[in-house]
C-alpha cells in the first residue's frame, strides 16, 4: 500500500505540473493568494487548495502551499503531505492533459466556438467567463479514447493564475471530479 501511495503521490506531482499555466515569473511583486475547491464524487470530503505567491523584486518569490480538508480518521487516512494529488488520482481523472499544454500557452490567440485538434482529442472555446474575478476562456476537451467524458476548463485570461481556474470532469454527464478556483487576491 505503502509503494502505490508513493507512485500515485509521483503521478499527482507530474499531474499538477502539467495543470500549470503560469510561471513563477509572470507573477508581481507583492502577494498573490487563490484558493480552490476540490471535490469529486466518493466519499471523500471536499479540499481547499491554498497557494501563495510572493514576489520580493530581483526574480526572488517565496510560495505557500495548503491543503485543507476535513472529515474522520478513515475519510483522511489516505492523505499525506500531496493530499491533493491522491485526491485527483481517487476520482479516476487520469486523462492526461499534457498535450493542453500548446493551447495554455497560446490561450490569448483562441477563439470562441472553433475546436481546435489535438493528439487524442480535440478542444472547443465555448465561452469568455468570469471565474473569482479573474476573466478566462471557458472550454471543453474531448479524448478519443474516452468520448463519454468532457473535461471543462477555464484558461485565465488576465491574471497569473498557477493552476487551471476551472477543471471539471464529467462523465457521462455526471460531474467526477471538481476544481474550481473561488478567490483570488492581487497584490
């Protein structure tokens, strides 16, 4: 048990990486604070996610990184230091999103209503939206492999926002896993 916890704890940091769209570097100097809610369909509770970025001048940044969660001994007998991470992997939302990563960075030249294709799938811009003030590009993945599933994300448009302000997995039309980013605080 010990072993899988260890790998899926691998997979998750690899996972989260591929989520980012932002860099250190495109963050100000000052303290930017977002907060996420996590949650999926088992029975384990709902997370907060917590980063703080601090810009202190001179390509100097101090991070902060919480995981909060709630619920009895057996509900968080699983977590560990990258909770987060075996909270993504127990929901089954193993679709790999790296290839998302040529649209995240060219999210600016996206338009509404075209799709886009991509190795294993394709992505539509659906909408411009406002997710905790932040404006982003709401749209929708579709795997090859997986055609029942539709992975909504939001892309941010205006802010340095590190992880994506919106990823939502549904399948077959019943929501799996979600993460959903509710403040965000600029400097």
């Amino acid at each position: 048990m010990k072993n899988a916890v260890a790998v899926l704890s691998l997979v998750l940091a690899g996972s989260i990486v591929a989520w980012a769209q932002a860099s250190l570097t495109d963050f100000p100097v000052g303290v930017t604070a977002m907060k996420w809610t996590a949650k999926g369909e088992a029975s384990v509770p709902p997370q907060e996610l917590i980063l703080v970025v601090e810009g202190k001048g001179g390509g100097v940044y101090r991070t902060e990184l919480t995981v909060r969660v709630e619920g009895s001994a057996a509900d968080l007998g699983t977590f560990g230091f990258l909770g987060s991470a075996l909270f993504v992997q127990a929901f089954g939302t193993t679709i790999d999103l790296n290839t998302l990563q040529v649209l995240i960075r060219r999210k600016e030249a996206l338009v509404v209503g075209e799709q886009y294709s991509l190795p294993g799938g394709t992505f539509k811009a659906v909408r411009k939206g406002t997710i905790a003030n932040v404006n982003c590009l709401i749209g929708e993945y579709r795997s090859v492999d997986r055609p029942a599933v539709v992975v909504e994300l939001g892309l941010s448009l205006s802010d340095p926002v590190y992880f994506l302000p919106l990823l939502r997995v549904v399948d077959g039309g019943k929501v799996t896993f979600e993460m959903v980013l509710i403040s965000y605080t600029r400097p």
